[in-house]
C-alpha cells in the first residue's frame, strides 16, 4: 500500500506539473508554433493523468461501450508528437484542416462513445452491440498501435533528413535541437510499449488492479522528462537558407584585411574547379574560418564570395565528405597542433577543442574518434610519451 500511495503523489505531481509548465512555456517563452503544440501535448498528458487516475472509475458506472479502452487520450500523443518534432525542424505550421484530420481518431472516439454514456441499469445487458465486446477492442487497440507505428516512421524519416541537412549546413549541429528529438523519440517509444501492453491488459486481464496507475504515471513521466526540457531548450530552428543566384559582389579590403582568394569565378572544367578548390583550401589555412564554433555553409560561401550550393558542390566532389566532416576535419588538426605546442601544455584538452572551433565537450569526443581512430585523452598520452 506504501507504493500505491506513493504512486498517488507522484501521479497528483504530474497533473499539476502539466498544467504549471504548458502556462510557463506558453507565457514565459517565446509564443512560436512548437512552443504552443509542445503546451498542446502537456495539457493532453494531464487531462489524461485526471481521467485515468480520477475520474476512469466513475466514467466506469456512467458509460457502457464495447470498447474497453479506459483512455481515449493516447489517439492524441502520436500526432502531437509528430507535429511537434515537425515543428521544431524547421517545417511549415500545418493549417488547422490538417491538424484536424490528424486528431480525427481521437474525435472519432469520442463521437462513438457518447451514445453510450447512460446509465448501466438503464441498458440490457443482452444487447447485441455488446456481444463482441472483445473483437471491438481488439479492432481498437489495433487501429492504436498502427497509428502510432505510423507516425514513429514519419518521426524517424523526418529526424533522419532534418540531420542530413544540418550537416551539409552547418559544422555545429548541436544547436539545432536534434537531441529533442531524441527525446521525444524515447517518449514515443515508451507509449509504443504500453500500447502494446494495454491491448494484450485490456484484452485478457481486464480486472487489473493497478492498471490506472500505470498509465498515470507513464504520462507523469512524459510530463517532466518534456515539459523540462522542453521549458530551458533553446529556441532554435534550422531553415537552409535559399542559395543566392549570383557571387557577391567583390568587397575592397583594407591594409589591416588579409586579402581573400577571388574565387569569385568557375567553369564547368575539372582544372578550373580544381584550382578553385584550391584557393578554398588555401583560405580554410591562411584565415582558419573553423575556429568559429557557429561558421555555416552560408557563412563560408559568403566569405569565399562563392555560391553557397557551388561551394557544398567543391567539398563534397574533391573531398567526398559533407560540410560538417570538411570543417571538423580542420578543427581537429588544430586541436591537435595545439596539443604539440609548448605554450599550450598547461591548457586543458577541452579548452583546446574550443578554441578550435568545438562547440560541446561530448561532439569533441565523438568527432575526434570518428577522426583519428582514438580518444583526445588517448591521442594526448601518445604524444607525452614521444
């Protein structure tokens, strides 16, 4: 009994958390599209937590359907995800005749419940609607788990190209909100499970005890690990920029500029892109533009007075690498010269990978592996011991 009550708590917590953070995130942050479903979703979860925890068992005595779903509010989870994630990636607001169709299911539920909401004395338990009770839930449950199966593919193809284009973009993605996704991907998951779980429970278990807690606070858990992250995340959005038609124009430089490679100009012969590669590379050296932590292919393109899609076009024929891999290629280099420098001993590893351009102490690591084949640390001791 000391876990139930606990539970209890716990769930009493989530619901009052819910409606705490969608208040803070619609009125303390920015009041953007993602900010307003991210509200959207936190509300969801506690009305669910109210309905589940509260009022699920006097619903009980009042209606009578041949679904036994107790919680109509998981058809609202996966679109709202979706959306979100959506959102957050850069893409258009969905209009509301699209959002509409995809809360359908869940109006569709609701439309289909409400004849029944009587009394039970007041029906006949011989009714022929309630006959099939179980092939109604059956038939519900699994429409759930299709739909959320759907949306989970949505999720992970829009993941997979908002990541593409983030690095053929910028050379630090971590600010582009891709570990939200991540998250939301975990939570996304997690109902996938209990979905499957409350259809074989509904189905074969239907007088579990505890089974309103167990959704409380599965979407307990959904509001902290969300609405948490969800109120200290950065409000960042990545949108490649549409590429400019033309190089701009040449800019004079003053004594104290070093002056820039003119590579203003290409043609279509492989010398001639050669020796515009060339000149990249000889102003990636001489003015090392990677030592900006937030340098982007628009940046770098606007620097070179080239156009930003003939620039990714260069990197990626002579090198075979995106922009993130050519210009964190460079940046370790650097890290590495740094670490063989005399003057530069007493500094730390980390204090050298932000000089360098670096932007996080976990990409550091991650990108210098995939490079090197070892660990700064590893890569440190090697020289040491020279």
């Amino acid at each position: 009994m000391v876990l139930v009550e606990i539970a209890k708590r716990l769930i009493d917590a989530g619901l009052v958390q819910g409606f705490f953070l969608a208040f803070l995130i619609l009125y303390k942050k920015k009041n953007n599209p993602a900010n307003r479903i991210l509200a959207s979703l936190l509300i969801v979860f506690a009305i669910a937590i109210a309905h589940a925890s509260f009022a699920g068992a006097h619903l009980s005595a009042l209606i009578r359907t041949p679904l036994k779903i107790k919680e109509p509010f998981v058809m609202l989870v996966a679109p709202l995800v979706w959306m979100y994630v959506n959102s957050i990636a850069g893409k258009k607001t969905l209009p509301w005749p699209k959002v509409l169709v995809h809360c359908l299911p869940f109006v569709l539920f609701a439309l289909f419940t409400l004849p029944f909401v009587v009394h039970r004395n007041d029906l006949n338990p011989q009714h022929v609607v309630f006959h099939n009770t179980t092939l109604f839930t059956f038939i519900a449950w699994c429409f759930i788990i299709v739909q959320f199966s759907f949306y989970l593919v949505k999720i992970q193809r829009l993941v997979r190209l908002h990541s593409q284009q983030a690095t053929r973009e910028l050379s630090n993605t971590e600010a582009v909100s891709l570990q939200w996704v991540k998250v939301f991907m975990l939570i996304f998951i997690l109902f996938y499970v209990f979905v499957l779980f409350a259809a074989f429970a509904q189905l074969h278990l239907p007088d579990l005890r505890y089974f309103n807690y167990a959704v409380g606070l599965l979407y307990t858990f959904s509001v902290f690990l969300i609405g948490y992250r969800g109120l200290f995340q950065k409000d960042v959005f990545f949108t490649a920029p549409h590429p400019s038609p033309l190089p701009l124009p040449e800019t004079p430089t003053s004594s104290t500029t070093p002056a820039k490679p003119n590579v203003s100009s290409t043609t279509d012969d492989g010398t001639s892109n050669q020796a515009l590669f060339d000149s990249i590379l000889a102003y990636m050296d001489k003015h090392k533009p990677y030592l900006n932590a937030d340098l982007s292919l628009t940046e770098l393109a606007r620097q070179l007075k080239l156009n930003r899609n003939q620039l990714s076009h260069l990197i990626n024929t002579h090198t075979q690498e995106n922009f993130y891999t050519f210009v964190n290629t460079y940046r370790v280099a650097e890290v590495k010269q740094l670490l063989t420098s005399p003057k530069h001993q007493h500094y730390t590893i980390l204090t050298l990978a932000y000089e360098a351009g670096f932007s996080s102490k976990s990409s550091f690591n991650r990108i210098f592996k995939n490079i090197t084949g070892s660990t700064p640390s590893e890569y440190q001791a090697t020289i040491r011991r020279k």
